[in-house]
C-alpha cells in the first residue's frame, strides 16, 4: 500500500476551493438536467456561460436558444456567452449532406433579435479529427451546472429517447468565478475564437497560424485560484484542465486518482477503450486488492451504434471495437472477475444511450469529469474536470443514490465468455474488423476513437 498511500499524498496537495455539502445536487436523469438548464437560464441575472461540443440545430437546441434569447431581451446587461467546438458547428451529421451545419441556426437567431449573444466556435486544432473542445460546465452567476452532455434532443430527453450522463449543482461563487475566468481571459479573449454567428467569419484555413499558436497557449494554461482550507463539515474542490499528452496536469491526476485507491474503485466511461496508463493502474490496484466495478455501456447503447438491419456505415463499427476491447480485457483479468474483485457492469436501457463518465476512490473522492477516459481525451482534445474531496464522507449518501441509479440498467458481467465474440457481429461488422486487424489499423484507431 506503500505507492496507493504517496499518490494519495498528492492528490491531498493539491490546491482546493472549500464547499459546503448541501450545496452539491446530483440530478439523476436527462429531463431533470434538461429542466434545470432552462431554468437556470431564465432565472440569471449576471451571467450565463454554456460550453459544450455541439449546440444542434433540432428542438432542444432550438430550446436552449430561444430560453437563452428570451433572457437576454428582457436583460439586455446580462452576460451570455456560447462556446463550441469550432470545426463541429460548421459541418452536418455524420454522413448527412455538406452543409453550414449549427453556425445557420446561430447565424438566423442573430439576424431576428436586436439584443445579440456570442455564440463562439473553439478550434482546438486545425481539423476536428486531430482534436476538439471538449471541455465541460455551464456557468449560472455563482452555479456550476456541470455535466458531460451535449445540447441537443436526446442528451436533453426532449422526445421518446436520452443519452444518459451525469449532472451536478455546484453553488459555489469561487467555483464559478475560477471556470468563468478561464472562459473570458483563455478562451474568448483569443484571436483564434470567432463568432459563429457572423456571416463573414474566417475560414479554418486563413486560421491555421492562429490556431497553432492557440493550442500552445491552451497546453500550458490552468485554472487559476488561491487555496482554501476545507473544514470538518466542508468538502474539496479542484478543477483542473489539461490537453495533449505532454504535461498534462489532467492526465496526471487521473492516474495518480486511481493509484491512490485502497479499498474501492468505481470507473464509468461509454467508450471502453482506455489509455495504457489507465489499464496499467487498474491492474496495479487488483493485485493490491482493491475492488474494482467498470460500468460501461452496451455496444447498443453506444450512440454510433445502428442495428444489424440498417444500411452498414463505417462508422457503425465502432461500438464493436470497443466492445472486442472490453471483451479482451475481461478474458485477461479473468480471475479477478471469477472471485468478485473486478466488477464489469454493462448498461443497457430500451433503446436509449449511455455517456457517463467517472471515477470513484474508496468513497472520498469523486470525479465529474467529461473526459471519456481514451486516448483521444489523452492525447488530442481539450478536456476539464473537478475533483471532490470528501475526507468525511458529507456526500456519501448523494453518491451512493446516483451510484445505485447508474446500475439499475446494468447486468453484471460473470465472464468474458458472456460478452460477444467477432464470431457473433453482423457479416459487415466482422469484415471490417477483420480487414482491420490483418492491416494493423486498430491500434491506430483506438488512438483518435
């Protein structure tokens, strides 16, 4: 326990902003978040920042603009800023049609209303594959309403279907004040981030200088705030930031988080493709005997994923390869599985999706985080997090309902050999992967995937 007790030691070093339990809500659904987001913005007097990876151009999207609108004409004072990817704004769908993609819909909402608001596109690198905003954290005056979601229809549950994520409340001034700053003075304040809305904004290609030198900037940046110290009856909060693999302070924590657990060890991740520092730690905390539980989702409730009777895309293959990763994985730690001491739990709910991320330690520390937990979060886009410490257990009984809430569409995973083999996918599926691995492209695709 000699190496889970220093990594400890620094995750304790580490600088923290105090906050007062009862001030940390944990929405348990889709419709809660969505109901919260459009409250908190009718109810902001100062400030509204949303940043996310998309902002879409369907009902929910629609939703949020017309709430975010709304707010601004009755308060014309009121700061409201609107951060995407810059790259995603400006392309449709996934095989739909060329298009101007989300930057129309921000474009016309500008074009009917006197009072404007910045919708503003982040590029992070000159092209989306190489790497994408994908921080996360709404800012409400002194809320942070954090969650890994996206803003459209089914990460907001706005019909018959959800991508199922985590959210959270934080009313913490401090907190707020710490994201906003990186927000105003690291990201808008950049000649690289232009306005969406604008007619007449720079090409990715006339950028490309900008966005070099951008992304430069960003791989040294922090969030930036004076230490606090926490109180018997107080929790602790870090947020941290990091990007590329070089350096990067997230990454670094991440790992040291997992290699500081003695008893216990919760991780969820929709995308089961993990950076081989992050598998090396899980090992290292089976053989110190740590119970382990991965709860991931099914490969039908990725949402890349199509049925076997839909027309094959390329890009339905994905939730394959991570599920052959899963698979893999299982089979290597088989006796860990077989005596209870790794816990793989697969969520599948209707036809719905699954998008949480997380990491639990030993039920003093838990992490909200977008961070998917694989190498493109590793390696290529931007990413946030804020770590909790919870040295007297003042959350453990919120914890425990969103933990419990989580494995209610879960089965528990007995075996490798109760996960399906290649032998099992659809004929395409299975020529793909294969012809794949006969050219050794699998590695390279778990790396930007």
């Amino acid at each position: 326990m000699d190496s889970a007790n220093a990594n400890r030691q620094l995750i304790d070093r580490l600088p923290t902003i105090a906050h007062q339990p009862e001030h940390l809500e944990t929405l348990l659904d889709a419709v809660s978040f969505r109901e919260r987001l459009l409250s908190e913005i009718k109810n902001a007097k100062s400030r509204i920042y949303l940043v996310a990876l998309y902002l879409q151009d369907d009902e929910a999207g629609r939703s949020v603009l017309d709430a975010l609108y709304e707010a601004k004409q009755v308060n014309p004072e009121l700061d409201i800023k609107v951060l995407v990817d810059w790259h995603r704004a400006q392309r449709g769908l996934i095989g739909a049609e060329q298009s101007d993609g989300n930057a129309a819909l921000y474009r016309a909402y500008a074009e009917r209303y006197t009072h404007k608001i910045e919708v503003l596109g982040v590029p992070v690198r000159n092209r989306e594959v190489f790497g994408v905003l994908h921080l996360k954290g709404f800012v409400f005056d002194d809320k942070v309403l954090y969650s890994g979601a996206s803003l459209n229809d089914v990460y907001l549950a706005q019909h018959d279907r959800y991508r199922y994520d985590r959210y959270h409340v934080l009313t913490n001034k401090k907190l707020a004040d710490t994201m906003a700053d990186f927000i105003v003075n690291t990201l808008t304040a950049d000649s690289a981030v232009n306005c969406l809305a604008s007619p007449d904004r720079p090409n990715s290609k006339a950028l490309k200088p900008s966005i070099r030198e951008f992304r430069g900037q960003l791989q040294r940046a922090s969030y930036r705030y004076d230490d606090e110290p926490i109180g018997e009856h107080q929790v602790g909060l870090t947020p941290m930031v990091g990007l590329g693999k070089r350096k990067n302070k997230l990454n670094r924590y991440i790992c040291h988080l997992i290699a500081s657990a003695h008893q216990e060890l919760v991780i969820c991740t929709p995308y089961f493709n993990p950076p081989r520092s992050v598998v090396r730690e899980i090992r290292r905390a089976l053989r110190r005997g740590v119970t382990v539980s991965i709860i991931v989702g099914d490969k039908t409730a990725n949402d890349f994923y199509s049925p076997p009777e839909a027309p094959f895309k390329t890009i339905s293959a994905l939730p394959y390869l991570y599920e052959v990763n899963l698979r893999n994985f299982a089979r290597r730690n088989e006796a860990a599985i077989a005596k209870r001491q790794l816990n793989i739990h697969i969520w599948k709910h209707d036809d719905n999706s699954f998008h949480l991320k997380g990491i639990w330690v030993d039920r003093q520390y838990m992490l909200l985080t977008g961070n998917n937990l694989n190498p493109r979060a590793w390696k290529l886009d931007l990413e946030n997090a804020i770590l909790i410490h919870d040295k007297h257990q003042r959350l453990e009984a919120q914890k425990q309902q969103e933990v419990d809430k989580i494995l209610e569409h879960t089965r528990l995973v007995g075996s490798y050999k109760h996960i399906d083999k290649m032998e099992d996918y659809p004929l395409p599926v299975k020529r793909l992967l294969k012809r794949i691995k006969r050219v050794r492209a699998d590695h390279l695709l778990n790396q930007i995937l």
